[in-house]
C-alpha cells in the first residue's frame, strides 16, 4: 500500500484495470480532440485519386486506426461522426469496457488485443486507414528504441500513401530536476473521482521518468483510492528527430501542441514539451 503523508493508504490497481475511472479524467478533451483530427486530416493529408475518404452523406467514411485505444471514447466520438474506426489495446478490461461502450451506442468498431510494438493488421487492412493516432503519451511505454521504431514501422504499414498518423506526447527537459504535477476532477454519477499524477525528473543515461497516478474516488458513503506506478520513456527533440530517420516511411510535415490549435505551430525543439506531431505516409 501507497501512503500520502497523512497516512491515508492507497490500493495498488494498474488504473487501466478501472476503465470508468479513468475514462471519466480523459473524457473531457474528447470532442475537442476529435475536432483536431478531422480537421488535420483536411489540412495535412496527401491522398490521391480514389484513395480520399469517400462521402457518405454529409460526413466522409474516414478509416480510422487508434493504437492504444484504452477506453474507447474517441472511437466511439468519431464513430457517430461517420468514421470507421479499428482499435487495439493490451488492457482485457479496457477493450471491454470500449466493447460495451460501442455496442451501447449502436456503433460498429473492430477492437482486438494487441501491444504497440508488434501488433498485426490481417493483409486485407494494411496499406488501407486514411489515419492514425495516439494522443496522450501513451508511446512513451514504448521503453526503447526498437520497440518506438517497430511501433512507427507498424503503423506506417498500416496507412495508406498521404494519410497520417497524430502522434502526442511530452518531451523531457533534462535539465529540469523538480517533480512535476498534474491534478484533474471529474464527475461520474454521485461519485467524484480526483486524479493526481506526479512525474519525477527524467533520467538522461537510462531516458526513464517514474511516474505515479493516484485516484480518489468520493461516493455519498464510501472512499477509494487507487495507485498506479510506471514508468515513461524520455525524449528530448534530437531524440524524436533521430527516431524518426529510422522511418523514413514516415514523414513530420507539422508540429502543434495540447491546445490544438491550428494557429499554434511549433518547431520540433527542446522548448516545446507539449508535442503534437503530424506524420504523413510517404
């Protein structure tokens, strides 16, 4: 058991294992999110002839892959706005908490149990999804360099020619030798659910951050608080540059940041942490 310093005790519980309480922090940016996409499609994507998305109605079918797809909540947003949209994830109980979520909202979206590093697309699929994307960091479980490569290799394959893959994460200041701190609340239902996610500084020899996520959820009669421990692998930008010259099937046509806006451009260097990269198939 996790202590704070007033003693209270914490449960040890990976959170990917409490998908509503971690879906009920990440909600909030969804539509927001879903937004950035569609419109970064629009602006960034290069397909030619028959390859475009094609219309069906007032939305275009876009054929969406979104590695690390956790809770389902943007395949199920860009779901009602026409996508098709494929999923993977190595949580059971979060790609069935995204099954559930589907279904519910009478939506289609095929979901299967995968890794990052060296999930597999049925030959019929690759070479076919218009585009791509993991926003929230999640790559950096990717612990090294052949696992990010494989990753980024993977995906590539997985995308036609001009279609794009929006890749988020934060890059490291290894300079910067204070723990960082990130506090979130969120409604569900009667309870409230509090989320402190402390990032201590990252290590430049090994290029690993500890990171600890502590979960207090309120009910009218009860209390639960959760913690989970991991770690991030770090990047600064000669990292990420160096990274993406061993795919070369991908290219950084722009860079943006969290607020997701598309006045906002960024070089990629090591005063932008908050980093959002376009990636267009070449």
């Amino acid at each position: 058991m996790g202590r704070t310093a007033k003693g209270a005790s914490y449960e040890q519980l990976d959170w990917y294992d409490a998908p509503r309480y971690y879906d009920a922090i990440f909600d909030t940016d969804t539509e927001r999110e879903a937004d950035f996409l569609e419109e970064a499609l629009a602006r960034h994507a290069a397909f030619e002839g028959r390859t475009a998305p094609r219309k069906v109605g007032e939305r275009l079918a876009v054929r969406c892959l979104e590695p690390a797809c956790g809770s389902g909540r943007l395949m199920v947003e860009l779901g009602h706005r026409g996508w098709r949209c494929t999923g993977f994830d190595l949580s059971a109980p979060m790609l069935a908490f995204a099954r559930e979520r589907l279904d519910s909202e009478g939506l289609d979206g095929r979901l299967f149990e995968a890794s990052m590093q060296d999930f597999q697309l049925p030959a019929r699929e690759r070479g076919r999804f218009h585009l791509a994307h993991c926003l929230v960091s999640t790559f950096k479980y990717l612990l090294n360099e052949a696992d990010a490569v494989s990753h980024l290799k993977g995906v590539a394959d997985a995308l036609l020619p001009g279609g794009l893959y929006v890749l988020g994460f934060h890059l490291s200041d290894y300079d910067d030798d204070q723990p960082s701190r990130e506090r979130w609340k969120a409604k569900l239902g009667r309870e409230e659910v509090v989320c402190n996610i402390t990032g201590w500084p990252a290590d430049p020899k090994t290029r690993r951050e500890r990171v600890r996520s502590r979960l207090i959820v309120k009910g009218p009669k009860s209390e639960r608080r959760l913690e989970t421990n991991w770690e991030f692998r770090t990047y600064n930008a000669a990292q990420v540059r160096r990274m993406l010259r061993a795919v070369p099937e991908l290219e950084l046509v722009e860079l943006y940041d969290f607020t997701y806006d598309f006045d906002a451009t960024h070089r990629l260097e090591d005063e932008q942490l908050d980093s959002l990269l376009i990636l267009r198939r070449a």
